[in-house]
C-alpha cells in the first residue's frame, strides 16, 4: 500500500470537488477547550485536514440589489453549498484516507453546541457530548487563511466567500504552513462600515484573540445576538419581508440586548411558524419571504442579511486592493448606493 501524504490528500480532494484543502497536525490544538479539542471526538488523532469551497460571488447579486433573495440560501449558504457540494468531496477524501489504512472521522459543520446542561461525560474524565468543532479556528491551523476582524473566515483565494469542512484522521499527514497574522485582514475596518450595529470597531478594544504555535490571531468581539438577529430575520432593516406580513411592525435591533441563542429563539419560531389562515392572513405562514426562504434552502436555515458588512463589504474591499486571487471583469461588486430599511422597514438612505 502506497504511503498516504499531505500532497495525495491535497490532490485528491482538489480532484474532487473541493476548491481549498489544508492540513493541521493536532499539535496545534493542544490549547483548544476540552468541548472544542478534535482529540476528544478522536483520541488518536493525528491530524486535521479542512476542505473548503467557493461561495458563488453572484450568489450575493440580489441581495445586494435588494431584489431576490432565494439564491444565497439555496445554494450558497445553507442549502447545497453546505448540504452537498462540499459535504460530498470531504466524504470522498475520507474514503481515500480509509483506503489507505488510516481511519478518517468526517465531522458535520454545523453541529448544535450542547443544548442540556445536565449532560454528564459518558466516560470518566471526558467531556459531555457533543463536542463541537470551530472549523474556522481549524481552517487558520490548517494554514488555510486567517480570521477577519469581523469573525469570517478570509482565504487568499477567496476572501470570506467559503464554507468550510473538516475531517479527522490518525494518519500522520505534513502540516501546511500558517499564514502570518494581519496579511490577509488589514483591520480596514469596511465590515464595521457594512454592518449595521453588531462588528465592533477596533477602538472599542472588544476582541478575542489565540494562540496557534508562535502566531496570534485577533478578531472583533462580535455581538453574536444583534449579528443573528440582523441575518435571521428579526430585522426589519435587513428584511423587505417583514412589514409585508407584520404592518406597523417595529423594532430597534440596536436597543435589544440579546444573546446568540435568545435571537435565534425569536427570529426562528416568526419565520418558521405558522398561523391560522385568515382574510387577513391567508397564507397560514408567519412572513411569507422568510418561509419560503427556509423551504427552498432545504428546511434548515436561512440568510435574510446576506452577510452586509462581515462579507459583501470585505471582499469587496479586498479584491479592489488586489489581495485575493479570484478576480472578476465586472468590476467591483457595490456598484450603486446601498439600500438599508429603518426600524419600521421603511426606505432611508445608508
């Protein structure tokens, strides 16, 4: 049997479907939390490999033209961009992995963090199920780019315009070299600019920040409640849907105070609920735009904000500096004024 390799893996899964792949020893997480440690879902790991693929630049059109929104969660975010296109090239190359006598353990991106908090370790001194993976922090170790200012992840190819996947395996695979802090983000702070209350600015001195080797990476302190809240459909700013099914609707995301999980509590029951047919609401549906958005991205979640600031401005920004390699004879993606609704869902001006 032929000696499995960096390049092979590298190779296959570029062969395959996948658009990046990376390579991290499990040394570079030894620092990692015990519920985010790939060694606790696999013991005897050796090495993490990422795989990632392009999110469609056009996939974004619409909603920056404020116009159609079905094709970002169709196919772009979670529907089969995250669903299928890039699931199945991380299956394939688990397979190859296996094909050489190395186990390979593919994780699902997108794993719920633990919802009970009366969850005991199955075994004596592990950790509760489930343990969930940052594939983001696995990325950055897999040398595949860094973490913007605004929490998206930034490839040299791409940008921020990727998901990814990551699988684990005990195959002793050569790591890829990290990419040196701040070349990619260059704290331009347009992602700030783009989002409307939830990226805080560098001077607000809000972010987090690791260590991988001798590398330290820093990115804002998002506020994950108004972020979700922006995205998911909570804001009227974000959504033209909302006052079409809730006239007289209004609702100041920057006065609430929510955390991740809270947003996610009130956006998801609004946009996913039903409700008696009426004369005045026939459809049965709580926002209409918002559910057939979840039906046509697969069931499962939704993009109502298109990702504003953390992606349409960033890459935006950084393919006008000339510093992602993907490049477009179009021209730069904001071409004309932005819209942004208020609080009513009402036009006003950026």
């Amino acid at each position: 049997m032929a000696k499995l390799t960096s390049e092979a893996v590298k190779e296959f899964a570029l062969s395959h479907g996948a658009d990046l792949c990376g390579v991290a020893n499990i040394e570079r997480f030894k620092d990692a939390p015990a519920d985010r440690n790939p060694m606790n879902i696999f013991p005897e790991a050796r090495s993490v490999v990422v795989l990632g693929r392009r999110i469609l630049r056009g996939g974004w059109r619409g909603i920056e033209e404020g116009t159609y929104w079905p094709s970002y969660t169709h196919f772009d975010y979670s529907g089969l961009l995250n669903t299928f296109f890039l699931p199945l090239p991380l299956y394939e190359t688990g397979c190859f992995i296996e094909d050489h006598g190395w186990e390979a353990v593919t994780t699902y991106a997108g794993c719920p963090e633990l919802q009970d908090p009366q969850e005991r370790p199955r075994r004596p001194g592990g950790v509760p199920p489930e343990v969930t993976l940052s594939t983001r922090i696995a990325a950055m170790a897999a040398g595949l780019g860094e973490i913007g200012w605004s929490k998206a992840f930034l490839s040299k190819k791409f940008g921020p315009r990727q998901r990814l996947w990551l699988l684990i395996t005990d195959a002793e695979l050569e790591p890829d070299p990290l990419v040196e802090p701040g070349s990619l983000c260059d704290k331009c702070m347009k992602c700030v600019e783009g989002c409307p209350g939830a990226i805080p600015h560098i001077r607000e001195g809000k972010y987090v920040e690791i260590k991988i080797e001798d590398k330290t990476y820093r990115w804002g302190d998002v506020d994950m409640g108004k972020c979700t809240l922006m995205y998911h459909g909570g804001d009227p700013r974000m959504s033209p849907f909302i006052p079409k099914s809730f006239p007289g609707y209004r609702f100041d995301v920057l006065e609430q105070d929510f955390t991740e999980e809270t947003a996610y509590k009130f956006c998801w029951p609004m946009s996913q609920g039903a409700w008696r047919r009426t004369y005045e609401h026939p459809s049965g549906h709580m926002i209409d735009g918002h559910y057939y958005l979840v039906k046509w991205g697969g069931g499962g979640s939704y993009g109502i904000g298109g990702s504003r600031g953390c992606m349409r401005s960033c890459f935006n920004h950084l393919e006008k500096k000339g510093a992602i390699e993907q490049t477009f004879h179009g021209g730069e993606f904001i071409k004309r004024p932005r819209w942004l609704l208020d609080e009513r869902g009402e036009m006003t001006e950026e």
